[in-house]
C-alpha cells in the first residue's frame, strides 16, 4: 500500500493539470441589474445555467470566460460596502481591450463613472481604466498585451504559447 501510494505521488506532475481560468463569481444585490451591466456594458451573453440550483443568479459568458452572478437572500451588511472611490490598487478583474479610447467613449455615453492610470516600462505604455459594476466590484479594461510576460527566473513552460512564443500579462 505504501509503495503503491509512492508510485502514485512520484507519477503525479509538479505543476496542476490546470487549462485556463473558467469564471468568476460576485454575489448581487440585483441580479437583474447586474446582467443588464454586464450585457450592455461588456458584451457578455446570458447563457443557461443548471436548473438544480435552489437560488437566483445567471451566468453569462464571453472572451473565454463566464461570469456568474449570485443573488445575496441575506441582508445588505453580508455584502461588500459599495465602493464610492475607484481606486485601481483594489481587488478587480482585468480584460483586455484592442481600443481604449472606444470604450472610454462608451462608459462615457452610459455615464459609468471610471479613472484612468498609466503604467510605463522600458518605453513601453499600458493604459488602463477603472470602474465599478453595480455590486461594487472593481473592473479594469487595459491594453497590457503590450507588455511582455518576463518571468523572474528560469523561463515557465506555462509562459509559453503553443508557438513558443512569450504570452502577455498585464
């Protein structure tokens, strides 16, 4: 038994068999509001989530990634004060974006209220932009492609893309 159970841990790889980020999950006030900000804010789709769960929420998805959303049936004080000052330093998720200023037109347009920051490097320049959905919870939409992934010891092969080319974070 001992041996088998050695066998099985040395067969086991270092690293997780992990593929990608699948969804993230936010607790709602309304989870109506917050798939129509999603939808009409980000370009998610609702898609269907499994009938089996015994409370609200949707799920949405788009750019890889799924978001779902939970109604909080408790009171206010269980969720996260609403946040009244975007400050980029705070948890978030982060997408990315091919046209900045677009975007900024449109948050603009629907009166989202968001703050910008620049982050530089070797000459290189990321912009970014901060806002809140409904919830509170703090989005950053950047172009951080633009720099490169410069992993700080011996190179990763999950820094790699299948073409062996460096992948890009922000």
């Amino acid at each position: 038994m001992a041996l088998e159970m050695m066998v099985q841990e040395e067969a086991m790889p270092s690293m997780p068999p992990l593929m990608s980020m699948n969804h993230v999950s936010f607790m709602c006030r309304s989870v109506s509001q917050s798939v129509k900000f999603y939808r009409e804010v980000l370009g998610f789709v609702s898609i269907k989530r499994p009938s089996s769960f015994s409370f609200k929420g949707a799920w949405l998805f788009n750019y890889g990634i799924g978001i779902h959303l939970l109604q909080c049936n408790t009171s206010e004080k269980a969720l996260p004060e609403r946040k009244r000052v975007i400050n980029p330093k705070d948890n978030h998720i982060s997408f990315q974006c091919s046209n900045m200023k677009l975007l900024m037109l449109k948050l603009k347009k629907m009166g989202v209220e968001y703050v910008t920051a620049k982050v530089e490097e070797d000459g290189i320049q990321v912009d970014q932009l901060f806002f809140h959905d409904p919830d509170g919870n703090m989005i950053e939409i950047c172009n951080c492609d633009n720099l490169p992934v410069l992993p700080l010891s011996s190179l990763h092969p999950c820094l790699s893309s299948p073409s062996g080319s460096s992948m890009l974070i922000d």
